[in-house]
C-alpha cells in the first residue's frame, strides 16, 4: 500500500521518485502505468519543493536572528 505523499518524509519521497523514474527508463513498463507515474513523479516533485522552499526561508530566519545577534 503506498503512503499518502504529504506522510513521507523527504528522504522517502526521494526515493520513491527514484523508483519511479527508474521505472520510467525500462522500455518494459506498461503505457498504461506511465501516466499514472509521472502524475505521481510531478506531486512529489512539488511537494519536495515546497519542503525545501518551507525550509530554506525557515534558516533564512535563523541566519537573520544570528547576524542580529552578532552585531550587538
């Protein structure tokens, strides 16, 4: 049974996008399964994007606080 995608961490989101697209590359794999990976391949995509994007303004924040800090 798959994992809801906003359950993963990261680290599994990454790897299930790796299992997809490895399974993108074969030339085995069913036409009728490509469309339902790569639809699952773009959430991950964007959901690891708003990860990082959420994370990158969070130490952004913290770097701020720290220079702050410094200065005084």
């Amino acid at each position: 049974m798959k994992r809801k995608i906003e359950n993963m961490t990261y680290e599994e989101k990454e790897e299930r996008l790796d299992e997809i697209l490895q399974r993108l590359d074969r030339p085995e794999t069913p036409v009728d399964k490509l469309s339902n990976d790569a639809m699952e391949a773009a959430s991950l995509i964007k959901s690891m994007d708003s990860t990082l994007r959420k994370a990158r303004q969070e130490l952004t924040g913290v770097f701020e606080e720290l220079e702050k800090l410094k200065s005084k």
